[in-house]
C-alpha cells in the first residue's frame, strides 16, 4: 500500500490504535511496548501484511527529531532539581565520560572484528552509545519499578541528558568519515561549542520561558501547553542555528522551567506526558516502517557479537570507570550498568549516515537496529529481576508516596485552614504564581464576595480573600503564612 493524502490519516490512526492495545496488553506478559511498536511498524511495512512502501530516510529523521523534542522536554519537565541535586556530578559524569567510553570501547571492536574503518567503527559506537529517555522513563514507570537511594534520578537524568554528548559524537564522527584526512583533534572546538551554546542558551530560554508564560496573560487554559511547544520548538532550532546543541538546550529550558512555578504548570506537564508518549508511539512505528526484515539476517553475527560486548563490557566499563571517584555500592553501580537500555535514540542517529551517503550506511543502520532491539529485550524485560538479585529494589509498602497520597492518607498530619487577607496584605494584587508558594500546600478555594472561587496560577488576590489553604504538615501552613506575609491566625486567635 502506497501512503497517500487520501489514507494517511486512516493508516495512523489505525496504527496508532492497535499500538495502544499492544501496549495494554504487553505489559500483562512482561514485554516491553516499545518492542510492540516496532514490531507493529514492521508488519505494516513494504515487507509485512501491510504492504505500506516506506523508504524515507529524511521523513523518518524528521519524525525522530520532532518526537525526540517532545521526549526530552517531557522528561525535563518532570525532572525535580531537589532530587537530581544530590546525584548531579553522577549523572553528568555518566552523560558525557560515560558516552565518550561506551563509544570508544565499541568502536574499536567492531573496528577489530570488521572490514571497518576506525572511523566507520567510531561512527558506529557514537551511534549506539546513549541510553534512551523514551526506553528508560517508560519501563521503569510502566513496571512501577521502586529503587534504593538515588539509582532512579541517576538511571534518569543520565538517559535524559547523554543523548545531546552522542548526538555530537555522532555528527563529528561522521565528518571524519565523509573527511579521512582531518584529525580527531579537529572536533575539540565543535564540541566546546555545541555543549557551551547548548547550556547556555537553554538556561537563558528557560528564564525567557517562564517570563513570557507567566505574563503573556493567554485568556484561554488550553493555549498554554501549545506556547510551550512554540518556545521549545524556537529553544532547539535557535540553539542549533547558531552550532549548539538543540538536544541540551531543550532539556536544560524544561528542567529549569519544571522546578519555578509557572502558569498552569499541572496542565503543560500533563499535556507533554500525552504528547510523549504520542511522539514515541510515532516514532516506532516509523522506524519500524523504514526497515527492511530481510536485511536483519545477515547481520546477525555480528550483530550479537556487538550487542555481547556492548551489553557485558563497554556498558559496565563505562559505568565503573565514569563512577569511579563517587561513593558508591557495587551491586548499584552493577545495576546501573544493567539499565543500559538502547531504543529509539540510536536508530534516529543512523538516519544520519544513510543520509550522508556513505558505503557502509545500510549496514550501519541495520546493526545499530539490531542492537537496539536486542537491549530493550534482553535489559528491559529483566530490570525487575535484575533488581531483585542485587537487592537494590524497595519492596511494594517502601515506594515513595505521591503529594496526593500524603494528603488522602488516613495517618496524614495535613492541615487545613482559611486565611483572611487584610487589606494591606502586600499579597493583594498579586498573581498566585508569583508567590512562590510551599510544594507541600495548596490552595484549594477562594471565598471572595460570598462566591466560591477555584484558583489556578493566573488568579490574581483581592482584599478580604479568604483561602482554604491545604498543608501536607503544620510546618507547612507555617511555610505558608510567612509566604502570604501573614501571622498564624489560630494563635492571634
């Protein structure tokens, strides 16, 4: 079947449809979704039932990048600084050494054990290096999976900040094949340049971005998810215009922009939540469209060679080498070499050579395909065993509770009570966003002129406002009062 303007939308939703039953159903037998959304892919293609002709490389790049957008920021957004914090020097070291190592180590293998040169073997590696948001964010939170200390930040901000350091390894590696007779010296500045941009300008959009959501005053709830998608779409494409790293930047602007208050913040995170999942759903099934099943088979050796050392060596080496001068326990930094799962991230990146042109790159996206699929289903369907024999998994009853279990629990301490606002309050006139308030308080309602008013971010405080403010724990409406400029009225009381 040919893809026309006619059937596009029928084919989709069709697709996209059967995936999420997939997905439902997956998860019952242990198999990752993402499997089933390739797998999906590929039974639709020019190869399977299906019979949907697609060989599009640029089309099937285009999709990775805007969906990668998507997974990224998503997983910024939802990135809490308080957490990541403590593990921060980790999860760089991971993001950067880490990938340059990974890259390295299987480069230099396939260059041993190939026809490749030690470019194409390097180009190789750059691709298959990162761990992927997409993999990593969905079955840790789809198998509900409850860790010690801080292994859950790190295995996360890792997976969602190394993609930017092998995006520019990849693109740098390529210039060397495409260039033979440049050094490897020659990609210093680039790559000083790219990450110096990336940070810089994605911490500059994020002050520009919450500025601009806050105060652009949009009448209607609805918009405020599609003006963050604006704002990341112009952070990535500004930053990679000016030779930075749009992949940074984007997730440097939304973990700034997820940890200050802004504007309907609940609803932009949900709103991404939903469009992550779309984007990696899309994302799949196109990378599942553009492959070719009669191509895996004669790559399977050496594509099981690769995924081997990939998996058992250059992972844990990475690992233990990047974690070397942090403190910590063997069985975790064992496990963290586990959660190495590769996914969708490195099949985007081999679009890149296919489209370059160069003698190997068929070769080179059907292995990295290969090695792809094969960690997501020898890592992904193992995490909660593995997890269990290094006894680094909580038990059910030790899980972190959300705020909103805290609060509906029976043996919760939390408070609530109405505070009146006098009239020279100095909260008077001011938007509830910009007050900085508690994370452990809400305000539930407004009394204001005998009415009854729910409040969001936009809602601006009036004289004699009576809240009904809501705290996890008494030291939090005390958080509160001293927010509101107010005293404790049960003492004045």
């Amino acid at each position: 079947m040919n893809i026309t303007i006619e059937n596009i939308l029928l084919i989709g939703s069709v697709l996209l449809f059967i995936s999420i039953l997939a997905g439902k159903t997956s998860y019952r037998v242990g198999l990752p979704t993402l499997i089933l959304f390739l797998a999906i892919g590929m039974l639709a293609g020019s190869e399977g039932i299906g019979e949907i002709h697609f060989n599009d490389p640029g089309a099937a790049q285009f999709v990775g990048v805007v969906a990668l957008n998507f997974i990224m920021f998503s997983g910024g957004l939802e990135t809490n600084w308080k957490t990541i914090r403590p593990i921060l020097g980790q999860g760089i070291a991971l993001s950067t050494l880490g990938v340059l190592l990974t890259a390295v180590s299987v480069g230099t293998f396939v260059w041993a054990i190939s026809d490749f040169t030690i470019y194409e073997g390097l180009l190789l590696g750059a691709i298959v290096s990162s761990t992927d948001a997409a993999a990593v964010f969905s079955i840790l939170r789809s198998k509900n999976i409850a860790l010690k200390t801080n292994i859950r930040p790190t295995l996360e901000l890792e997976s969602g900040s190394n993609d930017p350091m092998a995006y520019f390894l990849t693109i740098a590696m390529l210039g060397l094949v495409l260039n033979p007779q440049d050094s490897v010296w020659s990609v210093f500045p680039m790559f000083l340049q790219q990450i110096s941009l990336g940070a810089l300008l994605g911490f500059l959009m994020g002050k520009v971005s919450k500025f601009v959501i806050n105060k652009i005053n949009i009448d209607f709830e609805g918009l405020y998810p599609v003006l963050t998608i604006a704002l990341m779409f112009f952070t990535f494409s500004l930053t990679d215009f000016i030779g930075g790293n749009g992949f940074l930047a984007i997730y440097l602007c939304a973990v700034y922009l997820g940890n200050q208050d802004i504007i309907h913040k609940k609803t932009i995170i949900r709103m991404f939540d939903g469009l992550a999942w779309l984007m990696q759903i899309a994302l799949f099934l196109t990378l599942g469209l553009l492959v070719y099943p009669s191509q895996i088979p004669p790559i399977l050796g050496i594509g099981i060679l690769i995924s081997i050392f990939l998996i058992f060596i250059a992972r844990p080496l990475s690992v233990f080498i990047s974690l070397m001068f942090f403190k910590m326990k063997l069985r975790r930094r064992w496990y963290i070499s586990w959660v190495g799962l590769r996914g969708a991230v490195p099949i985007v990146f081999a679009t890149y050579p296919l489209l370059a042109g160069i003698d190997k790159a068929n070769l080179i996206f059907n292995i990295v395909f290969f090695v792809s699929v094969t960690s997501v289903l020898v890592q992904g369907t193992t995490l909660s065993i593995v997890a269990k024999w290094l006894h680094v998994a909580l038990p059910h009853k030790a899980k972190r509770k959300t705020p909103v279990d805290i609060f509906l629990s029976d043996s919760a301490k939390s408070v609530l009570e109405e505070i009146y606002l006098e009239n020279d309050n100095p909260s008077i006139g001011k938007k509830i966003v910009d007050l900085h308030f508690p994370k452990n308080a809400i305000i539930a309602m407004i009394k204001r002129d005998d009415k009854y008013i729910t409040p969001n971010g936009t809602t601006v405080l009036e004289e004699q406002d009576a809240l009904m403010v809501l705290a996890e724990n008494r030291d939090g409406m005390e958080q509160v009062y001293a927010t509101l400029n107010v005293y404790d009225q049960e003492e004045d009381a």
